[in-house]
C-alpha cells in the first residue's frame, strides 16, 4: 500500500494491553458450506475441501512469509520474491510467465520487469477470475519513523500478500480436478512507487488471459480472524500540484505559501496510537469525521525553477474522489494570493481506489457465512493516508479489495499498521486470507 504522508508513532507510545475485541471467537469458527450454496447449485470446491488443503499448506506458507521478510526488495528488484513465487507455481502444474512489467519511474528511471503471471485451468468450464498479490518492500524513507539509511523492509504486509497468493494457488491447484473455470495469478511488483499494476495492464494482460474480474486482499489494522471490506470506498487517489513563485521575496513568499497548503487539511496526523485507533473507527463510521477529507503536503524544492523562481512542490488526496478538481480550485484561489505565481500541474491525478457495491457485499455475505458473523467489519470511507495501485486494475475490470486482520489479540495497533516500524503481523493471517480467498474466487469462476 503506497504511503506517502503515514506519520510517526513512537516506539514507546504503545496503547497498554489494547484489547482486541472479537479476535479468540473469530479465530475459533469453524468453516461450513453454506456459502458455496449461494449460487443456486452445488459448487465442487466447497469450503471444506479447501480448509483441508489450507490445514496442510499453513506451515509451508509461513516458512515462506518468513523467507520474504528477511530478504525485502524493492521496485524493480523483486527477484527472489518473482523467483520463489514462479518456482513453486511451475511444480504446481500452472502455466507461468516471470519477468513483466518493465516500466520507468516518474524520475525517467528505467525499472525491469520482476512480475509473475501465472493461469491455473479448472477441469470444469467457467469463468476467468483473477487475484492480485504484491511483492515489493517499502524503501526506507517510507518507514516511520523515517528510516533514510536502510534499504527496504516489508513494512506494509507484501510478504504475507505473496504467501497469501501462492496459498490461494496451490490450494486451487491440488483442487483442480473439481475447480471450474480458470484462475489468474497476478504477482505483481512496484506497487510503493505506483508502477507496478499500470505497467502489466499496458502490457495487455487482463485481455491476454481474458479475466472478467480482479481480486486482492490487502495487511490492515484488524483483529487476526476479521475482515474489512469496501463497498463502494476504497482508498483516495492522489494529485500534485507546483506553484512558482518569482520577486526578491521569492523565498520567504514560497515558504508561506506551504504553510497555507498545510492549513487546507482536514485530517490530524495520527501523532500516538490512540489517533490512530480513531482513525481505523472512524474509517468504518457511516457519515462519520472522514466522510469528505482532504490531506495535504508540501515543501519548497531545493532548486529554483529555470527561470529563478523559488517552486512550491505540492501534493494532495481528498475525498470523495470527485472532488479534485475542486480542491484544485483551491489551490489556484490560494496561489492567486501571491501576485505572478504560476500553477502547474506536473503528472496527471493518480485515480482512486473504488470498490462496486455489489461484489464487495457479496464477498460479506460468503464470509460472514462462512467464518461467523463477527469475521467481517464494513469500510465506509477510506484511509486518508494510504493509496493503491489496484485502482488502476478496478478501472478496467470489476473486483474487490478488502483488507485483511493481522493485529494480534492485546497488541497496540501500531504493529498493524501498515508503513510503521512495529509492524508485526499475526501470521494466522496468512491461513486465514487463502481459506477466504480461495474459496471466494472458486464460486466466482464457478459462477
């Protein structure tokens, strides 16, 4: 999960013995087969067909987790990430293709491609229906508290991801003599820098392998055992916005004018783990604080402009996402309080995340189903402080993004928090996230 303005919690500001409520019960359900019935006829990979697979894999994928974790790799780099994930898939009978998504950067850096795609076909006819896992590290100034000499770290959850989508596919695969339809893999890399997915899909791979709908679970702040889904929310896109500024006072003018973008927020900065703990409770509050936000950044960039002017480099996510061109609005009305500035827009606005509400509330429905009632929570806004590339895959086809409990039960919510240094996810996740996603994407083909 991309982050650009995640703020720091520190290390001794930990919410004593936070209770994590509903986890043991959640964790405690037993799968049933209800919610393979919910398309009017018999579906052959049942729910328990796939825990029994699941039961057998769990230790396998949390060695794999584990492996990832200690070798972190970021954009352009995933090469043991690609490696293990096409190796494992190819002994499981799938059809692989390693290397895609050769890209560049926003700077003009060329990145290759370190994407895996990989085609499970069921016996039965069906449907083609795809899942997205990531595989990229956070580089170190992404990690709070800012960490500028380390490398990389898997701060934001990408190895469980990974192992989560190898689970889902060599479940689907030890069950293809019963699956119907087919089952796209989507192992993508670059997702923290948003290279990644938009270079697979200029590479033509959702019309290649013909997929009708996209998939992805995503590490977020939950108790091990809940989900969060979002129907019709998601994660706000992003914008930028330079503003130069000429004159003899060019400087000082510049350094007001961040100050003035800073005073357009709406939304704190989570500063200690009680604002964070109410930022995750007002993300699942119908027309709650977060329901419309703006979050802002700026800073005036080291050098001037060619023509000597000193350049406001600025950036911004709102909500709902149609309001950008109005909060662009206000930024032009802003920059018209300083005479002779110049407003420019530098890259196009990175779109939002957005989930259809049908598909979302349909895999609600499975999993309350299938793991308890209590298993699933509902997302009604988005995240302030986070952005997806899986927006661009939502784009094009339908699908859901849900997340994913890693925070285990008595643990501050710092050590679930994507992009923190405290990250620590419960690895029951990992068991979890294949049971409900293989499950859920053998009724969507099977559909």
């Amino acid at each position: 999960m991309a982050n650009g303005d995640v703020a720091r919690v520190g290390r001794r500001a930990v919410l004593g013995g936070a209770a994590v409520a509903g986890a043991g019960a959640v964790l405690g359900v037993g799968a049933g087969t209800a919610g393979a019935e919910s398309v009017g006829r018999r579906n052959p990979v049942d729910q328990a067909a796939v825990d029994a697979v699941v039961g057998r894999l769990e230790g396998e994928l949390v060695a794999l987790r584990r492996a990832l974790y200690e070798k972190p790799q970021t954009t352009g780099a995933e090469t043991y990430a690609a490696g293990e994930v096409a190796r494992r898939l190819r002994a499981a009978g799938l059809e692989v293709t390693a290397g895609i998504g050769a890209t560049t950067l926003p700077d003009g850096t060329p990145v290759p491609g370190t994407g895996v795609v990989a085609v499970l076909r069921g016996a039965r006819p069906g449907r083609t229906v795809a899942y997205r896992a990531d595989m990229d590290a956070v580089p170190g100034d992404g990690i709070m508290p800012q960490k500028k000499g380390r490398p990389a770290a898997h701060a934001c959850g990408h190895d469980i991801h990974t192992a989560v989508g190898v689970g889902v596919a060599l479940t689907l695969a030890r069950l293809r003599h019963r699956l119907s339809g087919t089952v796209v893999f989507f192992f993508q890399a670059g997702e923290e820098l948003l290279v990644g997915a938009r270079a697979m899909i200029a590479q033509g791979w959702l019309e290649r392998t013909g997929v009708e709908e996209i998939h992805a679970l995503h590490t977020g702040p939950y108790p091990v055992g809940q989900f969060a889904v979002t129907p019709g929310s998601g994660l706000p896109g992003q914008d930028w916005v330079n503003i130069a500024i000429g004159g003899p006072d060019a400087a000082a003018a510049a350094a007001r004018l961040v100050g003035g973008i800073a005073a357009l927020g709406t939304v704190p900065l989570p500063r200690v783990p009680a604002e964070l703990e109410a930022m995750v409770r007002d993300v699942q509050t119908p027309d709650g604080p977060l329901a419309r936000f703006l979050v802002t950044g700026a800073r005036v960039a080291p050098a001037p402009d060619a023509e000597g002017r000193a350049v406001v480099e600025a950036k911004f996510r709102c909500w709902p996402p149609e309001r950008d061109a109005e909060v662009r609005e206000e930024f032009r009305r802003l920059a018209q309080t300083y005479p002779g500035a110049v407003v420019t827009y530098p890259r196009d606005p990175f779109p939002a995340l957005l989930c259809p509400e049908d598909a979302a509330n349909a895999l609600a429905r499975r999993l309350r189903c299938e793991f308890g009632a209590g298993a699933v929570t509902v997302n009604h806004t988005a995240f302030p402080f986070n952005g997806e590339d899986f927006a661009l895959f939502l784009e094009r086809v339908p699908g859901t993004y849900s997340f994913l409990g890693v925070r285990t039960p008595g643990a501050g919510i710092e050590t679930s928090y994507p992009h923190y240094e405290t990250f620590t996810p419960d690895e029951r996740a990992i068991g979890i996230g294949v049971r409900a996603m293989a499950g859920w994407l053998a009724d969507r083909a099977h559909r």
